[in-house]
C-alpha cells in the first residue's frame, strides 16, 4: 500500500553521499587557491545536499501521520507504533536540517581558510560532522527500514467500495472462502495463525466492486492480552466492516471447541454494535449444527454462493429482491 523506499543504514547512507563528494574532482576559479576552495565547497555541498536530500526522500515516503484514515493509523499502531514512527522521523528531520546547516557553514569556513593544508581540514572537519550526525540517528534509521516492511504489507482499500470483514477463531476456514470468492491468494494452511495480517481481494458484482478482507484469527480473551497480528484484525472490524461474515467451526477441526468460538461471537458483536454481523458454519463437509445458520464448505463449494449472496446483500444494504447476485470463483 504504502511505497516507501529502502532505507539505508547509517553507514550506508554516508557512503552513498561520499560516493557523491568523490564525483566533485575539478571547480572553477581564476587562481589555484580559489580553484583548491571551489572544490572543497563542491565535495561538502554535494555530500550534505545527497545526505539531505535521501533523508527527505526517506520523511516523505512514510504516510502522512495526521491524513491518514483511521484504519491505517491503528495499523500502524499495532505493527509500528505511531508514536515510535513519529519519533523517528523527526530524527531524520533533524539530522537533514542539521546537516544543511553544517554544510553552509562549512562552506563559509573553507572560503576564509588560508592556504590548501586549512582548505582540507575544514573539509576533513565538515565529513566528520556529516558522519556524525548520520551515525546519531543510526538506531531512527534501523527503526525505519524495518516499519516500512509491514506498511508495505498493509492493504489497498478503496473507502467506498462496500467491504465484507471475514472475522472467526484461527484456522476455520477464514482464508478458504476469501480465496474461494475472490482474487485474493491468501495462504491456506491446517494450523492457526496462518493469516498474519489483513489481505484484501476483491470480486464484482454488476458494475459494482466489492472489498473482501481476510483477517487473522481471533482467540476468545481480553483486548489488553491480544497481540498485534489479533489487533489488526480488531481494528479491520472496527474501521472498515460494512458487514462481519463471522466463520464458525463446528467440526472443532480448527483445534478449538466451538464454546470458545460463539464466546467471541459475542464479544464481537458487543464490541462492534453497527456491523451487521452474519454468522456462518465452515467445513460443512465434516460437521454441523443444525441451528438454522447458513453453512458451507470450501472443499465441495457446497453453499458458499449463498452464503456470498447473503453478505452482499447485508454489505450493501439494499433490499433482497433487489440484491445483486455474486458470483463464487
Ligand atoms: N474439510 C474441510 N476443511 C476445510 C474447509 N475450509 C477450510 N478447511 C481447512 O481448514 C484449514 C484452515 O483453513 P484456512 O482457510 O487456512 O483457515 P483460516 O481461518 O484462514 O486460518 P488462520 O489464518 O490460521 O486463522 C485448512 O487445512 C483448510 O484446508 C472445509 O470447508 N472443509
Ligand atoms: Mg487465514
């Protein structure tokens, strides 16, 4: 979602711009020491101008802190941290004003230097600085390139599109029916905790296209105990949820009896009053309830249409005769 570029470390980034500063070998000037100051200016703004400039690129590419929609914002708190993502780029902010400020004094230090031995030091003096500037922020700019890998990761969402949340406990079958009724190619595997974050795919129906999101098992235990993959799920079904399509196990194949999973059935529904949430039975191949729910299975198709027709027709709230028919992949 978020196109940040690599973030070199420190030490990386001080060979990038001295790279720059070697590429400075010639200056104008009518005599030899003006030619020898020239060029000292031309290695340090070239190496502060490349440090200052990567370090921008680096504040830009990171999203918006204060535009972003709440959804991403609590993404970014449970992968990230906003506060921590704040705190590290405002380093680099300080490090590329600082390093423009060193570089223009600098520049006025070399022209009053007298003679060559004077012109280099300045120069030795003004990298040295650069360096250890850089070498400051060294931990912001670890910090940085390992945040940009999950906001990388992070869905694409169209806030308009109506959106279906597929929420239930870990290994229902959650991944399967995304895979099943969208273009979404989610990792399907027989244990929990497969899905690690919210993948979205898509699917139309008519003209009109609709979000489907694939969240990360949820556990029946308080929120302060959840860990970040668990809350990401949480802040999908908080921000985003047109309509829960909430996946129960009665199999209890998932490795959890199906108690736990209508405890945070629940929960869920207490927690997020303005969802509609439709409740379904998964692996209807392998074991149902018979209370009335609608129940597939993902291996035979067997009621999957209808259980995709139900939730777009709850996503988009229209009247049922009126409902467009989805189509299951
Ligand atoms: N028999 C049967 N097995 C199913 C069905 N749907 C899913 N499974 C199996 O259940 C296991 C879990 O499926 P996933 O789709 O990965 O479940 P999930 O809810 O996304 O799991 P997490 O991402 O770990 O929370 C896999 O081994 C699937 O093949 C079904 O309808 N019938
Ligand atoms: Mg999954």
């Amino acid at each position: 979602m978020f196109e940040t570029p690599r973030v070199l470390d420190a030490q990386g980034l001080l060979d990038k711009a001295f790279r720059k500063a070697s590429k400075a070998t010639t200056a104008k000037g009518r005599t030899r020491e003006e030619r020898t100051k020239n060029l000292a200016v031309a290695k340090i703004q070239a190496a502060g101008d490349a440090l200052a400039s990567t370090l921008e690129s680096y504040i830009k590419g990171f999203p918006s802190l204060d535009r972003i929609p709440p959804f991403y914002r609590e993404l970014i708190d449970v992968t990230v941290g906003v506060a921590a993502l704040h705190k590290h780029l405002a380093a680099a902010d300080w490090a590329r004003t600082k390093i423009l400020e060193l570089s223009r004094q600098s520049a006025r230090r070399v022209q009053a230097a007298r003679g060559a031995a004077d012109v280099g030091s300045v120069r030795r003096e003004a990298f040295g600085r650069f360096s250890s500037v850089v070498k400051q922020i060294g931990t912001n700019l670890d910090a940085l390139e390992a945040a940009r890998r999950p906001l990388k990761r992070f869905p694409d969402l169209d806030p308009e599109a109506p959106t279906i949340v597929v929420a239930g406990y870990p290994n229902v079958g959650k991944s399967s029916f995304v895979a099943r009724v969208s273009t979404a190619k989610p990792r399907i595997a027989p244990y929990p905790f497969t899905t690690q974050g919210v993948t979205v795919g898509h699917f139309d129906v008519g003209y009109t296209r609709f979000q489907i999101l694939d969240t990360p098992g949820l556990l029946d235990r308080p929120m302060d105990q959840r860990n970040p993959m668990e809350r990401q799920a949480i802040s999908a079904l908080a921000h985003v949820a047109g309509v829960v399509l909430f996946i129960l196990d009665p199999s209890e194949t998932c490795g959890y009896p199906l108690s736990s999973q209508m405890r945070l059935l629940d929960t869920v529904r207490e927690s997020f009053p303005d969802a509609p949430v439709l409740v379904v039975e998964a692996k209807a191949d392998l074991a149902r309830t018979d209370l009335g729910r609608p129940a597939m299975s993902t291996v035979t198709g067997s009621g999957v249409q209808k259980v995709l027709d139900e939730a777009v027709r709850l996503a988009t709230r229209s009247a049922p005769a009126s409902a467009p028919r989805a189509r299951a992949g």
